[in-house]
C-alpha cells in the first residue's frame, strides 16, 4: 500500500488516501465515504444478490409484469443518467454527445 499511495498521490484527480485494516478477514467496510457521493447526488451500492433478489422476488409475485416494470425501471434510470452525464460533458466543455460518453467512459476506466 504504502508504494502505491506514493504513485496516487501524483495522480491529479486523488484527493487524499487513506488505509485501514479489517475487522474481518476478506470484508471491507468503507467507513470513510459516507455518505458515498458523484458530484452532488448519492450514490447507492447493491451487492449482486440484492439485484437477483429485487429481479427474481418480482418475476414470482407479479409474473410477465415484472418484466414490463423492470424495463421502465431501466428506461428512467438510462434517461436521468443521460441527463446527468450531458450535464457533466456541459461543465466539462464537451457539447457532442458522443465525445461526453468518450470522455467520461475514459475517465472511469482510467487508473
């Protein structure tokens, strides 16, 4: 850790570093970030098998419905996202929609 909180801290965009070690072995608690946030709006983490839940837990009670429900559920979230991202691509300078998705798809791979 400590060799490679020396490279991030030369990194631009790494604001501070900070370790821990944890209680349990395999388990990280982040209790640094709260409340976890991208630019101005909180960000919400589900592990896997929330998902599965939330997908399957629907698909039994509500059937085919379930189905039209979770894709305008993924409708709406691909539209506010949308928004949200143009609205960054906008501060950052970037007018074309494409160099936004770029840019940003850039920026959350980049190390």
């Amino acid at each position: 850790m400590k060799g490679s909180s020396k490279k991030q801290k030369k990194l631009e965009f790494v604001e501070e570093i900070r370790e821990f070690k944890p209680e349990i072995e395999s388990l990280a608690l982040d209790s640094f970030s709260f409340p976890l946030t991208i630019g101005d709006s909180r960000v919400i983490i589900l592990r896997e098998e929330g998902i599965r839940g939330i997908i399957n837990g629907l698909r039994e009670r509500l059937g085919s419905a379930a189905e039209t429900i979770q894709y305008y559920v993924g409708f709406e979230a691909g539209l506010e996202f949308g928004r949200s991202h143009k609205k960054l691509g906008e501060d950052l300078g970037i007018k074309s929609p494409s160099d936004i998705f770029s840019k940003i798809r850039l920026r959350s791979l980049c190390p």
